[in-house]
C-alpha cells in the first residue's frame, strides 16, 4: 500500500506545482518501488483487500507483483522503508553483513546517513505500521501509511529545500 499512496502523493503534489497552486520548488525526482523482506508472497499481485483499499482511494495497483528485495536494492535506493521490525530482522539474511551493522549499529556516528529506517518514525512514533495481515484492519493500516508517506515526503521538501 505505501509503494502506490507515495506515488500519488508525489504526482498530486507535482500536478499542483504545474498548476501553479503551490510555489515552484526545485525538482526533486523520485523513483518509489516496494519489495518484500521475506519469500512468501513472491509472485503474488497486491493483496485482494488491500487492492480495494487503495481502489477505495482512487488508486490502481494493478500489474503489482511481490518480490523481494535485494542488496542491489540497498545500493540503488536512498531510503529503505521499513513497516515494522520484522522487516528490520528479515534486512540480516539480504543485506552484507557490513551494511546491517551500519544500519542496525547503536554506535553509528551522528553524521552518517542511515538508509534504512521505519516508515511511522519519519512521523516521530516510534512503532510499527499496523499489520492487516493479522488484525484484518485496512484502514488502521491505510491511516499509519498515509501518515507516514505525508511525514516522509514533507522532511524529504524541507531538506531538498532549505
């Protein structure tokens, strides 16, 4: 769900700068992919409910297949959003043992650039995504996703934007 309510966040946001209904600001390009940290649902589409979640919301994600995510991945992308811990633990078996302990590592320096991080403490939470998986609750999970990509993209604005 985070993949597809990020892009539309940036494309509505993108649409309102042509628009001229916010001020011009540099151009930030993003490129938004998910994959999974784990193998059981390689190959699967998006889940049927939480396909009508986003239908719900006027977004499509079909052609959405699972994979799971790679190191090429971590050396690729600037941010590796997590949902929850699990994703965090899952991160030991894909990632060089250098990189998880950058990433994982309570010792890191205060200047370094962490990669990886929870999608709910871009919010100032310190807690995982609700998982619908087992409560069977897609708007908790829709409410923490749209909460999180709104907080992400807004520090993302700020820092490319002084």
């Amino acid at each position: 769900m985070a993949e597809f309510v990020m892009k539309k966040m940036v494309r509505d946001l993108q649409a309102k700068a042509q628009q001229g209904a916010i001020p011009p600001r540099p151009t930030i390009d993003f490129e938004i992919a998910s994959a999974a940290t784990s193998t059981e649902e390689i190959g699967n589409p998006v889940y049927p409910p939480a396909r009508r979640m986003l239908a719900s919301h006027g977004i499509d994600c079909s052609g959405k297949t699972a994979r799971q995510m790679t190191m090429r991945d971590y050396e690729y992308y600037d941010y590796i959003i997590l949902m929850d811990r699990n994703n965090l633990r899952n991160l030991r078996w894909i990632l060089s043992a250098d990189a998880y302990a950058r990433e994982t590592s309570d010792a890191a320096s205060s200047n370094e650039k962490r990669k990886v991080s929870f999608l709910m403490g871009w919010t100032g939470k310190s807690r995982d995504v609700a998982d619908p998986w087992y409560t069977g609750d897609f708007q908790a999970t829709w409410d923490d996703v749209n909460e999180g990509c709104k907080a992400m993209l807004s520090k993302i604005q700020t820092q490319n934007n002084p």
